[in-house]
C-alpha cells in the first residue's frame, strides 16, 4: 500500500483550526510537529518511557496528513462525518487550499505552503524501535528482543524487555529512580507488592536482584500479555511474579487478594496525584518497617506525596531526584 503525504507549515496557533477545517472535508488523522514544550503537568500526565526532547519553540508547526493511494493512482479521502470519496492529489491540494484561504480571513497561519511527497507501506507498528537501544542501569543491561547481547555484555545481569502498550523499560528517569531504590531494600526474603506494574519491569528486576516474590496490580488488560512475555523473555517462573487486574484504591476485592501486612517492599511508579489516595491504601499492605518506594513525582509535587505519606502514618525516608522527576520512599513504623 502507498500513501500520499500532504505537509502543510503553518504556526502553532492555527493548528487547531486548520485540523478542524481539513477534518470537515474529510482528512482526518493529522501527525503535528511543533517545538512547544510540554508543561510539568502535561509531562506528568503523559508519562511515558522516552520522553521527546525538543529545540527552542520557534512558533513554526507542520501538519502532515496522509492519504491513501491506491493502485490505479487516485486517493481515498473520507472520515467518519463525511462518505468515504475517491479523488486524486489536485482534489485534496485543492481542499487544502481552500481550508487555509479560509482560517487565513480570520487569524495568521504563517507560510501556508503544502508540499506532497509518496511513501512506500508505513508499519505504524513497528518503525519505532528505531528509537529503542540496548542501556545500562548500573550493572544491568536493557536490551530488546530485536538486539543481539555483545559478547562483552554476556556477565551482566540482563534484562530483555520489549517496549509495548504496557509502559515501562527502564529507560525514563522515574523507572530509574524506583530501581535505584529497590535495589538497595532488596533482600532474599523481600515480597514485593507492584502498584501500577504496567510491564512488569520493577517486579522482574527485584527477583533478578534476589527478592523472593512479587505481586503486580494494574488498570489496564494489557498489562496481561505485557507482564506474561517479560516473564518469559527473562525466565521468570508464573509462581514468583503474580498479576491482579483492578484498582487497588477503591475495589475492596483487589485488596483483600493482595492481602494485608505482606509486603517488604510496595512500588508505586504512578503520579503524584494517584499516589496520594493510594499511600493510606498501601500502609495495610506493608509489614511492619516495610518501605514504601514511589516515583512518577514531576519536580515540585513531591511535597504532596511526602504529606501523604506523613498523614498515613509513614515516616519518610529519602527524596532522590532524576532531572525533573522525584522519588519519595517512607517507612512503615515497627521492625520486621
């Protein structure tokens, strides 16, 4: 299959409302490139692994919509408000044109210009793991499926994970930062609860590190087939890494399977707004002088989570920080 790509430069202001313009006449789909940069927020919320880092925000935006070419050489356009329509390139360059004389009558839209370019079958599914390399955290090696592990690399402890649906590989500053931590509460005996487990990469790497067991809870199926390959990949047996789907915060089903007093060692790589409902939660889960490792704390939130930990009746331990990102870990009072 071949695509036609139309990129049209404009300015960030007018994105909006050209997408919504090219929308009503059926191109859909618009890949936006910009260099605004993501507020604290936005970056808390959007959590991911590989954060995209950007120049100086010039104002310029690029707005690329891709149309189907089929094989006798015209285009198919349509959305779901408007009929599916066979066209060719001078139809759309045309509705392009159109769209833009429209929103330039009311607001600035910078160049305006469109330039089309073909491209061969695009595998959407795939073209990303260009992005994604074999790292190091310490003395463990990251590597994906689809890297050979160098001969010098085969003493290190090795994690093969494979970036998903589900988050976490170990390669953003938050999943860092809860490694670090694990790593050094760690014991032989440590049973370990994972709040938010998403991959599975925190609860594998703390029985790659001599913990006993570990228990993960997620919202999302996918976690399901994310966590039972990184099992796989890493030769974790079933019994030692268990998988509860459910909110831990307000279904009490969930809680009563993970049960209470059980945990060394509960991680929780979420945002500072979930943890702070989670945190009274998790102090039933701990045993007593457990330690309560958190993360996923944008710079300037963390005193929200170090309060909620207080009020739980936590004693914090430890701050850390990574470039932007803050880790909390607190004590539960008693020994073990």
């Amino acid at each position: 299959m071949k695509w036609m790509k139309f990129r049209i430069k404009t300015v960030v202001e007018a994105e909006d409302i050209i997408i919504s313009e090219l929308w009503d006449r059926g191109l859909e789909g618009a890949q936006i490139e910009d260099k605004v940069p993501l507020s604290p927020l936005e970056k808390e919320q959007m959590f991911v692994d590989i954060l995209p880092e950007t120049e100086a925000d010039d104002g310029v935006a690029y707005l690329s919509f891709f149309v189907e070419e089929r094989e006798d050489g015209s285009l198919r356009t349509g959305n779901e408000t408007t009929d599916a329509e066979t066209t060719d390139k001078e139809s759309v360059l045309a509705k392009i044109e159109e769209a833009l004389a429209e929103v330039r009558l009311f607001m600035e839209i910078g160049d305006g210009t469109v330039t089309v370019s073909e491209t061969e079958d695009i595998d959407w599914i795939n073209n990303w793991k260009q992005y994604f390399h074999q790292f190091t955290i310490d003395d463990l090696l990251v590597i994906p499926s689809w890297e050979e592990v160098k001969e010098e690399d085969r003493n290190k402890k090795i994690l093969h994970i494979d970036p998903g649906t589900a988050f976490g590989t170990g390669m953003h500053e938050t999943t860092r930062l809860c490694i670090g931590q694990i790593k050094k509460y760690v014991t032989p005996q440590t049973e370990l609860l994972d709040v938010g487990t998403g991959s599975g990469i925190l609860s594998i790497i703390a029985l790659m590190y001599g913990a006993k067991h570990a228990v993960g809870t997620d919202l999302d199926l996918c976690a399901v087939e994310a966590v039972s390959q990184n099992k796989a990949a890493n030769g974790i047996p079933d019994e030692d890494f268990e998988l509860l789907i459910g909110n831990i915060i307000t279904e009490k089903e969930v809680q009563e399977k993970v049960g209470y007093e059980c945990y060394d060692i509960v991680a929780a790589n979420i945002l500072a707004d979930v943890l702070v409902p989670l945190t009274p939660v998790i102090v039933s889960c701990l045993k007593p002088g457990g330690a309560y490792i958190t993360s996923g704390i944008i710079e300037g939130r963390e005193e929200l989570v170090v309060q909620a930990c207080e009020a739980a009746g936590l004693t914090v331990v430890e701050v850390k920080e990574l470039g932007e990102w803050r880790s909390v870990t607190a004590q539960k009072k008693g020994t073990r």
